[in-house]
C-alpha cells in the first residue's frame, strides 16, 4: 500500500501489511494486546527519511514535515476505515527500534505507526482510555490557544457549547 502524501511531502515509502504471529511478539506487554494477533490486518507505516535526497521542498526548513506528513495520512487512513465500519488501533507497545528489527527497516526507513485493522460491531460513544479511568478527556477551552500560548477566548467565540 502506498500512502499518498498530505502536502506533497515525498517522505511516506510503503507500508507493510502483515499478519503477524505470536513468536514475534519480543515483549510480553506485547501479548497483552490480544487485538495484534486478532485483527485480520496489521500495517506498519513507514517513512523513508532520505527519499528524493537531502534538499526537498518543504522539508528543508522544517526536516520533520516528512514525519508530520506520514501522520496526517493515518488519520485519512483512520478517517476512511471508520467511514466503512472498519476500527483501527494504534499500537504503541512496540519500540520502534524493535519493530524495525522485526520487519528488516533499512536505517533510513521509520516506522510511524502500527495499525491494526478490522471490522467491529460498534463503535464507543466515548474513547476506551477515558471509559476505564485511564485519561480525561480535557475540556476544550483548556486546550485551545488564541493568538499566543497564553492567549485566552476573546469572548466572542462559542467553544464547546451547543
């Protein structure tokens, strides 16, 4: 699968789609996320951070914008499965130094995301980590910014009431 890039940023390779089995798993926080191994499709997205060279348009002032890129285009991917009824989850146990191993990365080559795909009888109302007490969700004006970092809701804009 070739991931298309948000702002013409060449930066994204392909992403590997695999089916992984449990003998790769290196960690046992690992097999502790039984979706790995029961999710039909697993896809790790790269990002080739030397493709095209050391001098690419809209990466020569800011260097990450290959990396920022590679996100936006899993959240379209995130965005579009949803759209179908297809859940994803972002796997974020695997060190990225271990999954390079596991999959032969090139040096060069970062692994973004694991994603695992599939379908799912519902969606929650409410995101799991906040159900099970892990995280609040923060209100939304403590979270937005005007004009500077300390900058406060002018008063004249209506956040998060309806």
């Amino acid at each position: 699968m070739h991931l298309p890039s948000v702002s013409c940023s060449p930066g994204i390779s392909s992403s590997f789609a695999t089916r992984p089995s449990a003998s790769r798993c290196t960690t046992p926080s690992a097999l502790k996320l039984e979706g790995i191994l029961e999710t039909p499709l697993n896809i790790c997205v790269t990002c080739d951070r030397e493709r095209f060279g050391p001098v690419v348009l809209g990466r020569t002032c800011q260097p990450d914008m290959d990396l920022f890129s590679t996100v936006c285009a899993v959240q379209n991917l995130w965005l579009a499965a949803r759209a179908e009824g297809i859940g994803v989850g972002w796997v974020s146990i695997i060190h990225a130094d271990q999954l390079s191993a596991i999959l032969h990365l090139p040096r060069r080559v970062v692994p973004v995301a694991y994603l695992c795909l599939g379908h799912v009888d519902d969606f929650p109302l409410e995101p799991e980590l906040q159900t099970a007490g892990w995280l609040p969700r923060l209100p939304l004006e403590d979270v937005l910014r005007f004009d500077t970092w300390d900058g406060k809701n002018p008063g004249n804009l209506s956040i998060g009431k309806k």
